[in-house]
C-alpha cells in the first residue's frame, strides 16, 4: 500500500504518561457512536458552549471575516461571527464521528453527492485527480462520507501525540486509499499517477517557503504552491470538492466540479490565485461553516502589518 503504513499498537503507547490521551480517544469514540441525530444536538450545545470559551480564536474569527466580509455592516459580521463559533461545536462532533464512526453509522447519514461524472471520465481517461478543497467544519466527515462512493487518499500533518496520531491514521486508513504526509511529494505524485485521486486543501497559513501571496477575499494570503506542482508533477487534474452542512439534520450536500482548464499552466502563481479563488467560491455557500478561527493572514507581504 503506498503512503502511510497501518500503525500497530505498541507496548510504549501504554505506558501511563500516555493514560490522558487513551482518555480524549475513549471519549471521542463514545461520542462517535451516538445517534446522528443526538449527536447534532450535542454538536449545537458544544457550539453555544464555545460562544463563552478562547476569546483569543473569538478575535481571530472576527477579523477575518471584517477583512474577507467588508460589505457587511458591523451587526452582520458580528452575527457572523457567532454563527461561526458555533459551527466550531459542530466541528468536534463531526470530527468524531469522521474519525471513529461505524461504516453502519455513516452509512446513515444524510449525504447527496453530485458531479461524480466528472471523476468517472478521469478515470477513463487514465488520469490521476486531485480533489481541491477547504478547511470547512466538517472536511474529515466528508472526506469519509465521499470515501462510500470513490476510493480516496489524503495528505495530512503527523500530530503532536503518539496516541492521537496512532487512533487517527489507523481511523483513516479504515477508510482512506492511503495517507501521506504532508512532506511526501514522491509518493503522492507516485498515486496520482497511478491514477488515484487525492483529497488536499492548500487553503492554510503554512509559512513555507514554496507560499506566495495572491489573493483570498481580496486580501493577500500567503498560499502554498503544492497544487499547481503536484499537478504539473504527476498530470492529475484539478477538481473542486465543494461540500457543506445542510440545516438542520438533513446531512451535507457535496459537490465536485468540472476539472479546471489549462492546469496547471507555466506561472505557479497565477494558479495558485486560481485555487484560492475555487475555495473562496465554496466558502461564500456556506461561510459560518468555514474555518475562520485560523490565522489565515498571519504572514504578511514584505512591509505591511500584522493583522492580528
């Protein structure tokens, strides 16, 4: 299997200094394995909990959306602003559930999938894909509720607990075609060109060396160039993966788009902006849904100040 190997459980991740985490993971299990519709309402109650908690990712939220949302009046964003915070409750259960929900109970959940066509012809054409999408609140449920339908992968950032790291990538593997990590550019382009299909989102502040600055919302974003290169590396197309909490407990509508034309092309910037503009896209269908309490703008372009 290419990436990540399935993890094994090791005499060393029991030993007591890992006891509190082995806790968090028994407690996202158990939260996973509640009802869906008992488990939308724990999500909503954990959001107007988050309402009173972390003031500082409070602040991060508020000016991002000012900045992305200046046609809104100080009331609107500031609604906004609490939609959002409550959507982060929603997060935590949705997270759960992606992770360690039965194949039964996501077999369960509401989900419509359109745009599949798109996939099947570049299947058929012997091309790899890669699935373009957003840190929205509920992308590691979707990822899962997509991977009933299509076989994917996923890159992801190894996590700072043994423990955590261990129950999460093996969740993923149940599921997941394969995980790389975020700095495994050869096995990744080795899949694609294999014709496999890739779920990434490059819509971070990863302060790397291979970010440049084009707009997102308008403003100047640092952005990673991984996209245009994976793609120009491997020969994979570039299909948006839109998808977002319907109200309620009807479920999540998800979407993939029609490949982008002409990527990449020769200027890794102007695709990078092109991305950046796909994501921005998704996030105006759902935006209380998006993760706004992430320091999107953190570095800045050479002499202008910090925004948060």
């Amino acid at each position: 299997m290419p990436g990540m190997p399935r993890p094994d459980l090791t005499r060393v991740l029991l030993a007591p200094r890992h006891w509190p985490a082995w806790l968090g993971v028994a407690f996202i299990w158990l939260i996973a394995h509640l009802p869906f519709q008992l488990l939308m309402r724990l999500g909503r109650l954990a959001g107007r909990l988050a309402l009173h908690l972390n003031p500082e990712r409070r602040r991060v939220a508020a000016t991002n959306i000012a900045l992305c949302f200046p046609e809104l009046d100080a009331a609107a964003q500031k609604a906004l602003v609490r939609a959002n915070l409550c959507d982060v409750g929603m997060m935590l259960a949705e997270f759960a559930l992606g992770w360690m929900g039965s194949d039964r109970a996501i077999a369960r959940v509401p989900v419509t999938v359109d745009g599949l066509e798109h996939l099947e012809a570049a299947r058929k054409a012997g091309r790899g894909v890669l699935l373009v999408g957003g840190h929205f609140s509920h992308l590691e449920l979707c990822a899962r509720l997509v991977s009933q339908r299509i076989r994917i992968a996923g890159m992801y950032r190894r996590m700072d607990s043994d423990v955590f790291e261990f129950a999460v990538l093996r969740s993923r593997l149940h599921y997941a075609d394969a995980m790389f990590e975020k700095d495994d550019i050869r096995g990744t382009v080795k899949y694609l060109k294999s014709g496999g299909t890739l779920w990434y989102a490059p819509d971070q502040d990863m302060r790397s060396k291979d970010n440049v600055f084009v707009p997102f919302f308008g403003v100047q974003a640092a952005t990673i160039t991984a996209t245009h290169h994976l793609a120009r590396l491997s020969g994979a197309l570039v299909i948006p993966f839109y998808h977002r909490r319907l109200p309620g407990d009807a479920g999540y509508a998800m979407r993939l788009g029609a490949p982008m034309e002409d990527f990449p092309s020769k200027d890794a910037s102007l695709d990078t902006a092109r991305v950046n503009a796909q994501i921005e896209q998704m996030v105006r269908e759902a935006p209380e849904q998006y993760l706004w309490v992430h320091k999107r703008f953190k570095t800045r372009p050479p002499g202008e100040p910090k925004v948060y």
